[in-house]
C-alpha cells in the first residue's frame, strides 16, 4: 500500500522530502528506490535480538567423521543469512551463492513484512528491492574473496536486479549473464511473450576470481580427440601410404605387397581436409563440434562462419578458429 502522505506532519513531510533530495543528489547514475517505506519486521528484530543456530543432532547424517560437514539451515532466510554473517565477520568463507528469490510477479509469491505485497501496490518494486538489497550485501560480505553469486530472476524484476546487483557488487565484477530457454512460452502474455529466464553473475572480486585455474571453463574432451586427429592427419602431408578407410577395407583381403603398392597414395593439405571430414562425419560429436571441419596451412582446426546478413546475395566468410 503507497504511503498516506495526508497523514504526515509538516516537519515529517519536509523530512522526508529532503531525504528524497539527498538520494537523487548523491545518484549520479543507477537504480533509486524509495527506501523510507517501513522496514521488514524481521530486519528490525534481528538488530536486538540475534538469531543462533541450534545444531539438530537427531536429524544429522554422519558416515565418515573425517570427511568434511555439509550444513543444512532450514528458517527463514534473513535469520540464516544474520546468523552466517555473525560466523564469518569480515571474512567472508563461502566460495559460491545460488540464489531463486521470489520473482514479484503478481501472484501472491511475495511477502513483505508477513503480508502479500498488492498487485497494484506503488510501491510493489520499492518493497522488492528493500528486500533484495539488504540481502544481497550481506551474501556479499559471506562471499569469499574468489566467489561468485548466481541469481535466477525472470521479465518482472530482471531489470531492476541487474541495476541493483552492479550497485552492490560493482559494473566491472559483472560475469555475465546465461539465458535459460524454458522452451515453454507464457500463454498469458499480452505483448511478446516471454519463455527463458536470465542467470545474473556476479563475482565479488572479478581479478581474484580470474586467477583461478580453468575459471569458467568445462573439459571439452571431443575438441582434444578432434585437435589430437587434426594433428595426426596433418602430420601425413608429403608421405606416401596407404588412406586409413582404404586399409581397413581392404585388409580382409590380405593383399600381398605388390598389390598394395597401388593403394598408396601421396597426402597434400586437401586429401587431409577430406580425411579429417571423413573421419568427424563418423562421429557421434554435436554439429557444433562437427563445425570445425577444416585444416588450414599450419595444421590449426577452424570452422567457417556466415557473415551475411537475410537480405545479402553473397555470401562472405569469416573464420573461427578452435
């Protein structure tokens, strides 16, 4: 519900106003909210009143004493979050945080202060924003120095998280952000019609975390055995021997040597081309892994790429290099 301003006073009007002057003077770019709506009742609390964690010994599953202890924390996630923060003070401990927070999409999926925040409320973004950036900052400070958070968020608050997680975190900690195709398009749309959700990340520190070996990168064990082929191949170039297809077909044969003789042929950079294509068509690889069919001059794998644009009649080619 928006604020009764006929209920204010005088002085809390000028207050307030001038409150509301100091934000917009001081923000020189990014993402303002009216913060002065009444704050969570939970966050108040907690100022006096400290929430501890109380270990459940009944409920613990422990196989190997030695092995290391996962925490399970079941509460509401401003007590947890309190009560972490009070563990790791200013140094932080946790290396990654998943967040899903609630999307504020009009369906009754958000609370603020114990009561559904209204659909038509004015200040239905402010209360989600109040509630998501005193979260935030303290899964900031829990972060280790070369962590990361990763938030879920869809079309109804994607916008606004962005702006608010490069508030907190900093533009140049910005990871990125993944697209999830849900490949379900919502039926109830009335403009385009939405059907992924975005994955904001964010590191605390983009430089530490780039230090990390292999940071964000997967094994691609089908780009070493195509590199590894590549290789083998290109290294026939000037040699006279038999194709391997053909010495497989013709090896139930047992040929004798002067027969074979006429088997052999002598590889150059395109009879390697057709044997490396060969070989990838026979693959159980993705097409896109099956993209990088070709081997240029110094043995090095590359695909083509369309540079065209839908109303060009020819076509110009650019090259991707693995």
């Amino acid at each position: 519900m928006a604020r009764d301003y006929e209920n204010y006073s005088k002085d809390a009007l000028i207050v307030h106003i001038h409150e509301l002057e100091k934000q917009l003077k001081n923000t020189k770019y990014g993402l303002y909210w009216d913060k002065s709506i009444e704050q969570e009742r939970v966050v108040y609390e907690c100022k006096t009143n400290i929430p501890v964690l109380q270990r459940q010994k009944d409920l613990c599953i422990m196989k190997d004493e030695q092995a290391d202890t996962h925490i399970l924390i079941e509460g509401d996630n401003f007590h947890a979050l309190t009560a972490m923060n009070m563990m790791c003070g200013n140094e932080g401990f946790v290396d990654v945080i998943y967040i899903d927070p609630p999307y504020n999409r009009e369906e009754n999926d958000f609370k603020y202060n114990d009561n559904y925040v209204e659909k038509e409320g004015g200040y239905r973004h402010s209360k989600w924003l109040s509630f998501m950036s005193i979260r935030l900052e303290i899964a900031r400070n829990l972060l280790s120095n070369d962590g990361v958070i990763i938030v879920n968020i869809d079309e109804h608050e994607d916008a606004q998280l962005q702006l608010l997680l490069a508030q907190i975190f900093g533009e140049n900690n910005r990871l990125g952000t993944i697209i999830w195709n849900k490949m379900n398009p919502k039926g109830d749309a009335h403009g385009v019609s939405s059907q992924h959700e975005s994955i904001l990340c964010y590191a605390k520190n983009m430089a530490a975390f780039l230090e990390n070996n292999n940071t964000c990168k997967r094994m691609k064990p089908n780009a070493e055995k195509i590199l590894r082929k590549a290789n083998t191949l290109f290294k026939k170039i000037g040699k006279r021997v038999i194709p391997e297809d053909v010495a497989a077909a013709i090896k139930p044969f047992n040929y004798p040597k002067e027969i074979k003789k006429d088997f052999y042929v002598t590889y150059d950079l395109e009879l390697v081309n057709k044997e490396f294509q060969n070989w990838l068509n026979k693959q159980n690889f993705s097409s896109g892994e099956k993209a990088y069919r070709y081997i240029d001059e110094e043995g090095k794998v590359y695909r083509g790429v369309s540079m065209a644009w839908p109303n060009k009649k020819q076509l110009q080619m650019s090259i991707s290099y693995h």
